[in-house]
C-alpha cells in the first residue's frame, strides 16, 4: 500500500509542493502594485525605491 493510503500500491512518497509567496509592493510614483523582485516598476517604468 502507498503511503497516502490511497491504495494504488506504488512505494513512492507523495510530494507536495508548497505555494510560492510573492510580496507585492506599490510603486513611490504611480502607486501601481508590483512583484518585489522587479527592479522596475511595469506600469510606469520607475526604478524601486530600497
């Protein structure tokens, strides 16, 4: 029997793979909402405050 017990027979572990999180931050000119780990902002071009 597998481990997730749900009777399949297979011996492999059953991975599960977590959500990734990504922080929005608004732009300092136009206040556009953007991923954190942009360097600009896509609406307005601005470069990220630090």
């Amino acid at each position: 029997m597998c481990p997730c017990g749900c009777g399949c027979g297979s011996d492999e572990e059953e991975t599960v793979e977590k959500p990734v999180q990504v922080v929005m931050i608004p732009c300092k000119y136009c206040a556009a909402l953007f991923p954190q780990t942009e360097t600009f902002c896509p609406n307005c071009g601005a470069r990220r405050s630090e």
